[in-house]
C-alpha cells in the first residue's frame, strides 16, 4: 500500500491568511494536490492535516474526494504536522508514502510514476524532486544593516539544486527517522534532510519549474499561469 500525506495546516502569518484555503480559478489551493493524487493509480489513499478548527472544511473534502482517508490536526510546525499524518496512517501499515506540500498546487501524475520506479530501480529509502538553481547562489557573511551582508562566497551551482515536493519514502524509515527526531528535538526543513541525519539513502530525480510553493501573493498569478496549461488535468 502507497499512501499520500499532505500537511497543510500553516496559518499563513506572514501571507495574510491560511494559503492553503485562498483560491484559484474557482478552487482552494489544497484541492490541487488532492486532486492529482486521487487519480494516481500509484496512491491508495490520502491523510490531509489541516489547522484544528478546520478539520469540518476537511470532513467536507472528504466527500469530493473519496481516497482522502483522513483529515487530522497539525502541530505547531510543519515538521510536527507530517508526524501527525504519518501516525495517522501507520495502522494502516503502508510500504510507501508521499509527502507534498499543501500549497504546492502543480503537479503531474507522470512525476509520481517516475519517483515510485526510481525508489525501486535505486534500491533507496528516499526519493525527493530537485531542479537546477539558475541563479548563481552566494554564501553569506556577516550582517549589516536590516537586509544587508557582506559575501563569503560563491557556491558551486552544479552541486546544488532546488528541493521541491512530493518526496516519496519507505515508510517505516521515515516514521523511524521523525520519532527519532521528536526525542532529540531536531528539526529540518524538509523530510529527506532526516533521513541524511541518520544514515538513509535519498536519491533525487529532476522536477519541474512549473512545481512552485505557494510564499507571496504573487506566486498566485504564477500558479494560475501553470494550472491553466494542466487544465486537462484538473477538470478546469
């Protein structure tokens, strides 16, 4: 069994607002995802984790989208949410599970197929997505005045990429990996940086551009202009 854990239970501090509710051509941007992954053939069911006073708003998506198997509610960080989800699920003993940022509305069925024959032909415990910086990326120095740096260095872009969602892992090693992580009260901006922590093996397979999260209101324009081109996908 191949499940899909989605943490979307932010509250949008600095955004104005919960993102994961505001809405594009007519649907919350939660839906998205919810959508792709319904119609997956490689997802067999979905935890959503939501903000606990809206775990009603979940219930109801649980009609329109009959693989969403749970709604819970999310910790204090995004960290604490997956956990959440992912004990949510566990009674279930799946072998896989995808991971994927609530407010990253974009996203193709074929990249889910490519990241569960890369988990397998790899032989690894993780899989994540990654596209090449195109900006040259620079190391910072010591601070200045608000917003200011003086530059330590240049990064070597070839070695570098963009960490996007969804990231597929064996389930046992990223449940492991976040309990261990809970008793030493360590805590990581993404799921495979726990398993670099302690000792799994991640592998990561090209992404897309077009896979954006969700951080200012202008990426809403962005978002839209991709949706728009997936339409077919969405039913839009």
């Amino acid at each position: 069994m191949r499940v899909a854990v989605i943490p979307a239970a932010g509250v949008g501090r600095r955004f104005g607002g919960k993102k994961q509710f505001f809405k594009l051509l007519g649907r919350e941007i939660v839906e998205f995802p919810l959508t792709v992954f319904s119609k997956s053939e490689f997802v067999d069911g979905i935890v959503l984790v939501l903000p606990e006073e809206d775990l009603k708003r979940g219930e109801r998506l649980k009609e329109k989208y009959p693989k969403l198997l749970k709604v819970v509610p999310g910790g204090e960080e995004r960290q604490s949410s997956v956990y959440k989800g992912l004990m949510a699920v566990s009674p279930l003993n799946p072998k896989e599970v995808f991971i994927h940022d609530g407010v990253r509305p974009v996203l193709e069925l074929s990249t889910l197929k490519d990241m569960v024959v890369a988990l397998s032909d790899y032989q690894v415990d993780g899989v994540i997505l990654g596209v090449r910086p195109k900006d040259t990326v620079k190391e910072l120095g010591a601070p200045l005045e608000p917003g200011d740096f003086l530059i330590k260095g240049t990064l070597e872009r070839d070695k570098l990429i963009l960490v996007q969602t969804p990231q597929l892992f064996k389930f046992e090693v990223i449940l492991s990996c976040h309990e261990r992580a809970l008793k030493e009260s360590f805590f990581a901006t993404d799921d495979s940086a726990l398993l670099e922590r302690y000792g799994y093996s991640v592998v990561s397979v090209p992404g897309d551009y077009k896979y954006i999260k969700i951080t200012t209101p202008e990426d809403l324009k962005v978002a839209e202009l991709f949706l728009k081109e997936l339409g077919f996908l969405y039913g839009i």
